[in-house]
C-alpha cells in the first residue's frame, strides 16, 4: 500500500490506519479488481464476493475521430474494469461498440468521464432497453429430430422438463441429467445441453436473450447407426424453442 486516505467530495486527506467500520481509498495497488479482499498474509481474510446486477439498458456509441477510436477502447475497458455494473462490446451484425449501464445517469456519467478523464471525444445513440426474457412456468416437452429416408440418417430424442430460476440470479442457466439405463447414450447428452444454450441466445417472443433457465433431460431414445451429436443437439434446440411456446 503506497498511501492510505480519507474522500471528502473531491478532496483527500492522507492518514496513517483505518479502523473496522471506516471507508477509506488506498493508492499504490496494480493488479486489484472490484470486489478483492485485502489482508495480513498472516490473518487471511476472504470477504463474501459481491454479485452485481445485470445492465438494463445500453446504447451505442462510436469515436468522433479515428484518433479517438484506440483511446476509446482502452478507456472502455478501464471504466468496465473498475465497474462491474458497466459492460461494453461489440455488436456482431452491426459492428457497433455498444455499452450498457444501469440506467441512463449512469451511462451519461460514463460518457462525461471518457471525455474529461480520457480525452475521447464520441457521439451516442438513443438509450435501448435490455429486455430479457425467461420462463414463467415448468414445461414437459418430448423432442424428436429425425431425418431417415435413406442412407445414413439423423436421429435425436430427448424429453426435458424446463423451469423457470431467478433471472436476476447469479446462475442464469443450468442444465442437468437424469437419465437412466442408457436411453441415451452419455456421449449425447452435452450435445443436448448446448444445443439448449444457443437457442436461449434467442427467444422467440422478440429474439432477446432467455435468463432463468433450468433445463432436465430426463428420458429420449437413440438410433445405433442414425444417432449423432449434431442431431441431439438439434433434438435439444427443437425442445427449447417448443417450451418456450408453452411457457
């Protein structure tokens, strides 16, 4: 620890020790993020993490000069590294540099800062809502892919029961099996699993992210020759999108 003081707006007085209950800004550490706790080697301490909620809306923003463009990104990543409740990145269809807060003060202070702080001058698009969407309900779905008239086919068959969990949870989705006797053969199952995964990228209300889903593959069947992971991970995209329409 180089130095330790005590915030008084945007005035610091330095001070030798901090006692239990105190809040305090300690100078000199490189490799700290939010969220570390700090302590004797010899007395360890582990202080519960925090969990931080996920942004609920974001907009998009771009340099006004290719100089700004590389400070840009550097002074995104610090601002992200120092606040876990600000995300940015890089939308993949349009390109755009998208950054998301947790409201539309909090973005606008972070526009301010990439200006007074990091010199970056940008131009920034309307404020868009994050939705999310998730289950409202537990569903049974029995899912078949099959592809069989000729030659090598494709074939794939899961039941899974999907439930709804806390969207705003630390887990925001998890998978797990209950099978038995081989129904399905274990070298299928993940395949199962990721297929479910990449269909909750998208939900089929308005195409936004599903948060909240517990996923139980329970029971199927198999082909010896037709079977293959790429059909039971179709069978388990099939099985999310038609819960999703039950749900």
């Amino acid at each position: 620890v180089g130095r330790i003081v005590q915030m008084h707006a945007n005035k610091r007085t330095e001070i030798d020790k901090v006692y239990s209950g105190d809040i305090a800004a300690a100078v000199g550490f490189k490799f700290t993020t939010t969220g570390d706790t700090i302590c004797d080697e010899k007395h360890p301490v582990i202080l519960e993490s925090m969990e931080f909620p996920e942004p609920v809306i974001e907009l998009a923003i771009e340099p006004k000069t290719k100089n700004d463009q590389g400070k840009m990104g550097e002074a995104l990543a610090k601002l992200a590294e120092e606040d876990p409740t600000f995300r940015a990145h890089t939308d993949t269809e349009t390109g755009q540099t998208i950054i998301a807060g947790m409201g539309e003060l909090h973005l606008d202070v972070i526009v301010d800062r990439l200006l007074r702080e990091f010199k970056v001058e940008a131009n920034v698009g309307a404020p868009q809502v994050a939705y999310k969407e998730t289950f409202t309900k537990a569903v049974d779905v029995d899912s078949k892919y099959a592809k069989q008239s000729g030659g090598r086919g494709q074939y794939g068959h899961c039941k899974v029961k999907f439930e709804p969990m806390d969207p705003n949870g630390e887990e925001q989705f998890k998978f797990e099996s209950t099978v038995v006797g081989g129904n399905i053969p274990k070298e299928y199952i993940p395949a199962v699993g990721e297929g479910i995964e990449e269909a909750a990228q998208s939900g089929i209300i308005a195409g936004f992210p599903v948060l909240g889903v517990h996923a139980t593959v329970y029971d199927g069947s198999y082909h010896e020759v037709d079977s293959s992971e790429m059909a039971f991970h179709i069978a388990g995209s099939m099985a999310f999108k038609d819960a999703m329409a039950k749900a």
